[in-house]
C-alpha cells in the first residue's frame, strides 16, 4: 500500500530526471508511474510524468498528469501553460483558454501565455479578443517576432490587411530570417492586390529555405496564373502541400500534355482515393473532352449534387437578420479584397463568419444546419463527396460580393473547398432577360483546352434569402445584369478534412 508522507530517494528522482533530459520518454513515463504507485503526492514525479507524456504526444493522459500535478501545487503558472498547450493538441479550447487564462493571473507578465491564448482565441473565431491578446503579450515583450507573426495572421483574418503586413514586416525586422513571415507576408501583399511585391516575398522565403512547402506552393500558383506552366510544375511538386499534385495536373492540361496527363491521372486514380475536388474538375473535363470514362468518383455528375432551399429566417417578410446583415455590409469598415475574376463589384477581405458582428455569426450557424441538410439530402450517394464528407463544418473562408450594374463574377471554381455556396441577401428584379443575376454552373471554364463545345451548363435561379450549395468542382459564375440595382451575396467554403493553407483565389 502507498504511503503518502513517503520520499522517493534522491537518486530515484536524479534517475527519473535524467530520462527525461536524455529524450528517453517511454522509460520516464515508466519511471514516474512506477514511482507514483509509491509515492503519490510527491509533485515532480508527476510533473515527469506529465511531460514524458507531453512529449510523447499522449495528450489526454498528459492533461490528468498535469492537473494530479496542480492539485498538489495549484499556483504554478509554467505547468497550467503546459496544461494549455496539451488541451489545445485535443482540440479542447475552452479548457485551453481557461488554463491560460489561470497562468496569466499568476504571473501577470507571462507573455508566452499570452501568445497562446491569442492563438486559441483566434481558433475559436474570437479575433478581437485575439488581436488584444497578441497585442498585450507584445506590450510585455516587444522583441517578440512570434508575437508579431500571429498577430499579423489574426489581423488578415480580421480583413484588417495593411496592418498585417505591418506586423509581418516588424516579425522580419526582428527575425531577418523568419521564413514563415516572409511566405506570410508576400501572401497578405496578394490578397492586398500587390503581386510584384508579393513574388518578392515568396523568393526571399526560398532564398532562406529552398523547400518551404508554403512558399513552392505559391510561387507555382504565381507561375500557372501567369501561364508559366512547365515552370509551375517543379515549385508544386517541392512543396508537397495541400493539392499539390492536383495543381501539377493542372499545369500538364493547360500546356496541353494530354498524354503525360492521363498517364498520370491514371495512377493517382489507381493509388489514391478520389477525394480532390480539383482533381475532379479536370478528370471530369478530360472525360468529356475526349469522349471517355470519368474514372474520378468524387462525383462524377457535379449537377446532380446542387442543392437550392431557402433559409426561412432571411427569406420572412421583413427579415430582421437580412436587414442586420445588409447594414453590417454597408457600414462596417471590412478591407476589400483585391482578385482578377470580379468585374464591377467589391469583395470583402478575411473571413467573414469569423468577425465579431452578430448578424455574421448569426448566418454563419444558419449556413453550418444547411450543410447538415445537403449532407441528409444525398446520404447514401455512391461517391467519396458524400462518403467522405468533412466532419468538422469550418470554413475555409466566407466573404461578401456586392456588384453593381453591368458587374459579375466570371467562372471558376473553388480548389481549396469540398462544398461551396453563396447565401443571397439583394438580387436585380428589374430584368431584361430572365437569367440576368442568376447563378450558372458547369464543366468548363478557366480557358481548359477544348476539342469541342459539347459542355453542359446549369442554370441556378435564387430569390432573396435562398442558399445554394453545391461540389467545390464546379465551375460557376454570376451572370451579368442590366438595371441599376445591387446583387449581393455571402459565399464561402466548407474546409475538408485536415489542416490546410488558406490560399483562395476567388
């Protein structure tokens, strides 16, 4: 039996900590436990035992460890922010912040602390609280170039774009070889429409770290929308990121390499599962392009899986919530967007679902049931669109388009989401042609090479407060319209599963 008031020896503690300095996890965890059974209130063996654990990325154990630990000596700051850090790993925010939150009242100048509850915060959507967080950590530690670093991730979350590039900037000056800031950067000068310095920025980032997967990845997305498409294919297949090898594809039927392009479909159809909408989006064009079989099965008939309801709490006779949503639109200061496919209108900046205003929360709740709904809708389908649909219903990003007269957005489609849509708040009435406003989608678009025009088009036709929902691959427009009014809408992404760069071009 275990005798409280017991003392392991010295040297049974030097032994246990010496494991654990030696990076010989496993035997510490053995150590401390063994010695636990023996000595349960002794405090270090159980902050051994939480870090062994830590460090073997055994989180849900580490948390017990870590809080049999503060049950002992509760006022210890440095273990509640390792607390922190391990009920992050689980995705268990909430704890992670009140942890944080607890080491920050013991040592009000802990601005690692702070750091890290900027960065749960901020994946919990809290972006205000966020920007606040990193911005206090810094007021401690200005010399901080992380701090700057996430900072400057939540201000371009936040749409706040300027003040990213900013903070990125004060992380380089404090770091001159802070690759990630680098990468970072060129991409908020992108989003910012300043692609010449943005370039710039990838090419210091690969200048430091020739393999930096965010900074292949993007200097392959700066040569293929330049066209510069042999060239692309060598960053892409460097960065090993996200759709890298759909992207390669991409560059193989732009160049027209038809041959080089089947022969490589064919073994990414034989080797992996079809779970790329992008990838879908030339499997598909090809198939129809030469007259053969779709061997993609992400859904081989996009049409099929579109989906169009009303969200009845927009849609109601004077909707207090669209009102709201029209207002917050008009006269919140969101940075726009600067991007080559939007002709007479403006995209908002950021993630819009993200923000603090309630009417953006509030829609973005409403936008998360209708994904449960298209989910129902099709369960059962036969292809990995359904079969493999995203647990977790994020967003990859959620942004505003308002156009004006004449305006549109031309086709393309969505690599980086599984599902997207657009919920629709202002529409033209005052039509010449039926179709004007409305929302098209198909099989072509982004100038693929064509043998002939033998694509199909669909045809969406939304009234105010409708939700459209359909496969991330296809292609879709708005189609232009005439009369002096304003058509806006709210699109966004469903995030697949994983973790991914935001890196949309839409």
């Amino acid at each position: 039996m275990a005798n409280p008031s017991s003392q392991p020896s010295q040297a049974e503690v030097q032994t246990l900590i010496n494991a654990l300095n030696n990076g010989q996890l496993a035997q510490a965890e053995h150590l401390a436990k063994s010695l636990i059974s023996k000595h349960p209130d002794i405090f270090i063996l159980h902050h051994v035992l939480s870090l062994a654990l830590d460090g073997q990325q055994k989180y849900a154990e580490a948390v017990a460890s870590y809080r049999n630990a503060l049950k002992l000596q509760p006022n210890t700051p440095d273990l509640l922010f390792n607390l922190g850090i391990a009920l992050s790993n689980l995705n268990k925010f909430d704890e992670a912040e009140t942890a944080y939150r607890q080491a920050i009242r013991l040592n009000p100048n802990f601005f690692e602390a702070y750091g890290n509850l900027g960065t749960v915060l901020q994946r919990q959507g809290k972006l205000g609280e966020a920007i606040t967080c990193y911005q206090h950590g810094l007021k401690i530690n200005p010399q901080d170039a992380r701090g700057y670093f996430n900072l400057g991730t939540a201000l371009r979350d936040e749409g706040l774009l300027d003040d990213a590039v900013s903070s990125y900037q004060q992380a380089i000056r404090l770091f001159p070889n802070y690759t990630d800031a680098y990468n970072n950067l060129g991409e908020t000068l992108r989003d910012r429409g300043d692609m010449d310095d943005a370039v710039r920025n990838y090419q210091v980032a690969l200048t430091l770290n020739p393999n930096h997967p965010g900074a292949n990845y993007n200097m392959g997305e700066f040569l293929y929308l330049a066209q510069r498409f042999d060239e692309a294919v060598a960053y892409f297949e460097r960065s090993q990121l996200d759709d890298w090898q759909a992207r390669s594809m991409y560059c193989l039927y732009k160049a027209e390499r038809f041959d080089d392009f089947k022969t490589n479909l064919d073994e990414i159809v034989r080797t992996t599962r079809h779970t790329a909408p992008f990838m879908a989006t030339l499997a598909t064009h090809y198939a129809i392009n030469f007259g053969a079989e779709d061997p993609y099965n992400f859904c081989k008939n996009g049409f099929d899986f579109v989906y169009q309801n009303s969200i009845s709490e927009l849609a109601e006779p004077n909707s207090p919530l669209l009102r709201q949503l029209l207002h917050d639109i008009e006269h919140t200061d969101i940075a726009e967007r600067v991007q080559g496919m939007l002709y007479n209108g403006k995209q908002s900046a950021g993630n819009l679902f993200k923000r603090p205003e309630p009417s953006f929360r509030r829609l973005g709740e409403l936008v998360r049931q209708e994904f449960v709904n298209y989910k129902n809708r099709f369960a059962g389908a036969d292809c990995e669109l359904i079969r493999s649909f995203p647990k977790e219903l994020e967003f990859t990003s959620s942004w505003y388009v308002r156009i004006r007269r004449g305006g549109y957005v031309d086709r393309h489609i969505h690599e980086v989401g599984w599902i997207s849509g657009a919920v629709y708040l202002a529409l033209p009435t005052d039509k010449k042609d039926p179709t004007e406003g409305c929302f098209e989608y198909g099989v072509h678009g982004d100038n693929y090479p064509k043998k002939h025009d033998n694509f199909p088009v669909g045809i969406a036709t939304p009234k105010v407060g409708d939700i459209v929902l359909f496969p991330s691959s296809l292609f879709h427009r708005t189609i232009p319209f005439s009369s002096d009014e304003i058509r806006i809408c709210v699109a966004f992404d469903l995030k697949p599963d994983g973790d991914i760069f935001i890196r949309s071009n839409y």
